[in-house]
C-alpha cells in the first residue's frame, strides 16, 4: 500500500509517496537518488546500509521508511558540511583506511554514531563499534586507528 | 538455498494503544505479526519465512521505552532498546549484569533498534537477554484484547521460538524484582567470533554472598542448552545456604550441566557449562563482595 512520507535527510525535507514495504535504504538510493548508503546483505549484518537516525548508527535495510518519519535521518553525504570533511574522513583518507570503499560509508556512518555519543573512545570502545561492519579488503586496522585519531582532533 | 528479497506486500497497520495492538492481532490471527524493533521479524520476511499480510507496527505507540525504578524494583518498558539498556545508569547501578549483556548483544547498529522484549518474545533458546533476566527473577506483564496477566519468566518460554503468549495478547513489561545488597551478576556468552555471533552457550548467574562467605541466594541460567532458556536449579540448591569454597562452586558447576538438554553439540555444550558455570560463580562472587 502507497503512502506519502516525509523523511528529514541531511536536513532537508523530502516527501514522497512510496509503498511501506520499501525499507529505509531502498528508499535514500531508489528514490531520493542518495547512493552513498550501501546494500550489502540487506538483513543487518554486515553493516554497509549503516546511517544515522537521530545520531544513532541503524541498518537501514532493517528500518521501514514508513517509521523513518520524524526522525533525523543523515547519511554519508551529509557528513561533510559545505565541503569541509568530518574528522572521521580526514582520518581515514589520510590513514589509507579503506581499499575498494564499498563498506566505508557504513564504517564511517558507525564511527560517526561512536563518537555522537564517547567523544573520546578507547580502542576497544572503537572496535566494538564497527563490531556490525564486515570488510573484506583492509583487515580493519586501519579503521580502528583512524575512528582513535579523529576522536583525537575533536571531531 | 535462502535468498534474501525485498520485502513481501503487506497492509501496514499502526495501533495507539497495546490494547488496539492486541485486537488487531486477534482480528487478522495468523495473517498479522507484530513489529517491535524488527530485526528478528525484518529478515525472516525477506526470506519468506513469515509473510504476514498485515504487519501491526509498536513504533506509533508513545511512551513504551522506559526504564524506571520504583520500590520493588525496574521496570522495563516493550519498546526499550538494548541500547537504552546499555546506556542507563539505572540499570548500570542496580542490575549491571544486564550491560555487560547488552555489550555483546549483537552490533551497535542493531542494539539501536532491537528490544529486549522482543528479544525475550523471539524465544530463542539463545536469547541474550533471556538467561540473564531468568537470573535476575523477572517477570513479565502481559496485556493486549485479554485479561492482563503475569508470569514469572520462567514458565514463558515453552519450547524452541515458542512462547506462553495467546492470540491477542503481548508482552507490555519487563519487571525486576530488587537485588539484595551484596550481589553480584555474570552474563558469559560463549562464541565462535567476537562478535555478531549468536551463544553457542550462554550462562547467567546471580548470587548473594553474605560476610561469612555464605551463599544467601543463587540463579543460575542457561542459555543455547536446552530447547529452552532454562534455571540450573539443581545446582543452584546445592549452593544456597552453604559456605562457598572452591569445592562447592566446582560441584555447581558439574550439577548445571544436569539441567542443559542440547538440541546440537551435546557433548562439547555440557562440557562447556561445566567450564563456564564455574567462572561466572567464581566472577560473580566477586562482584557480590
């Protein structure tokens, strides 16, 4: 069944009238024509459909649009702000964090999460928030050393 | 081979109340399935194995996360998130042993948007949130289009993914009774990865020791043993009222397994409740003094 929707992303409003069985991510790539945010296994594994709600990191693929409603939803795109890289990219450019980049917005979208809510994580704290993140390139490393440098720039 | 799809067609219903909830179950009985954080029900749809045709959504219903404490004890609400059970300093304060459970609950990702009632309601016989909350005495409110009732956890869950809940009815609180001063609480979660793993052997354990070293009050619960979370209560009894010594604890540990029933890896599971029943006493002791 059809109904309108209005979803907050990256702070601007957007309504649409979409069938409520289409999912949160299906809706950001297929509709709003936001790529970024990734399908990996779509049944909330591994992490690549990763965005923020209300500054809380969600697997999209698992949240109906329908009840995304009313929230803030922010996704890889809204990160930087006119232009200017999140610490968190800062990091992970710089530390050549990331190889194919397929589930990088996700490890971003989690490590941004982490630091919404500990400002300054442990390396522990860090690994446990990408816990729900599978990549299959980089070994992971290099995540966890970036999320410690930026939380260590302030962002 | 299982394949994941996009999701099936439904009528999308949104109740005001956990009473309209319970009368919409009750109207459309098994072509309704009732939706908390849906990151149980979400893939079983997507892989066909629940296909309802109505999907009765909780989301639209104010005021169900909640986490309060009153004289008898917490009370959690049907639509608490693990992560509200991860961040509460309630929770922190009085029963951590939930915490350190919600820390190796699944991924921050789904700790977001899953439930700990809908955990408990999945009734899998690995439910993190199940052996802990046996430990800890809960009980469950249940209300919906039937007469409101109660039941201790412990007589819920009835067989694998299976539950007491009647057509209608819902789970509408989480209650924890007060933990006597000087308790201690262990969840160990034995698995295969690190993380995102379900328990290939859960042990929970609550216990009491008073000053002279003796065993006030013990639960212990299994969790991935049995066809369902279950009370170790053999060797719980030969605990209570007697002075722990190495010897006891190591005797305990041995009895729990008396209580596990494992649909799979029977051998290697009784083995490893021996082994982890011993270290979450001997953890939890600790955390008591």
């Amino acid at each position: 069944m059809k109904q309108l929707m209005n979803l907050k992303v990256n702070n601007i409003a957007h309504q649409v009238e979409i069938d409520t069985r289409r999912t949160l991510l299906e809706v950001l790539r297929e509709h709003i024509g936001l790529m970024g945010t990734k399908k990996g296994c779509d049944e909330g594994d591994c992490g690549a459909c990763t965005v923020l709600l209300d500054g809380k990191p969600v697997n999209s693929c698992l949240v109906l649009a329908v009840e995304a409603q009313g929230k803030a939803i922010t996704t890889i795109e809204g990160l930087s702000v006119n232009g200017k890289l999140d610490p968190i990219q800062v990091a992970f450019v710089e530390n050549g964090a990331f190889q194919c980049g397929f589930c990088t917005p996700g490890i971003v979208m989690a490590a941004k999460g982490l630091l919404n809510e500990k400002p300054h994580p442990t390396e522990d704290e860090a690994k446990r928030a990408i816990a729900g993140n599978l990549c299959r390139c980089t070994g992971y490393l290099r995540f966890v050393e970036g999320i410690i440098k930026a939380s260590q720039v302030g962002g | 081979m299982i394949f994941i799809r996009r999701l099936p067609p439904f009528d999308y219903v949104a109740p005001k109340t956990l009473k309209e909830a319970g009368s919409v179950l009750v109207k459309h009985k098994d072509e309704a399935s009732l939706m908390a954080g849906g990151t149980d029900l979400m893939p079983k749809m997507k892989k066909r194995e629940v296909v309802p045709k109505y999907l009765v959504s909780l989301k639209n219903i104010p005021g169900l996360a909640y986490i309060k404490e009153d004289k008898e004890g917490i009370k959690i609400g049907p639509m608490t998130t693990i992560h509200d059970v991860e961040v509460s300093s309630v929770i922190a304060k009085k029963v951590p042993i939930l915490r350190d459970t919600s820390y190796v609950f699944a991924s921050a990702q789904i700790r977001n948007l899953a439930t700990v009632v809908g955990n408990l309601c999945s009734s899998a016989p690995s439910a993190d949130m199940a052996s802990p909350l046996l430990a800890l005495g809960a009980v469950l409110s249940i209300s919906g289009s039937k007469k409101a009732r109660t039941i201790p956890l412990n007589e819920f869950f009835t067989g694998p993914f299976t539950n007491c809940l009647e057509l209608g009815e819902l789970v509408s609180e989480i209650q924890i009774p007060s933990q006597a001063p000087r308790t201690g609480g262990v969840y160990i979660k034995h698995t295969i990865r690190n993380a995102m793993d379900h328990a290939l052997v859960g042990v929970a354990v609550v216990i009491t020791v008073d000053k002279n070293n003796i065993c006030n009050d013990v639960k212990i619960a299994l969790g991935a043993c049995a066809p369902t979370p279950v009370r170790a209560t053999a060797a719980e009894d030969i605990l209570k009222g007697n002075k722990l010594s190495e010897a006891t604890i190591e005797k305990a540990a041995k009895t729990a397994v008396k209580a596990s029933k494992p649909r799979s890896d029977p051998e290697y599971k009784k083995e490893m409740v021996q082994v982890l029943t011993g270290r979450a006493l001997k953890r939890a002791i600790q955390l008591a003094k």
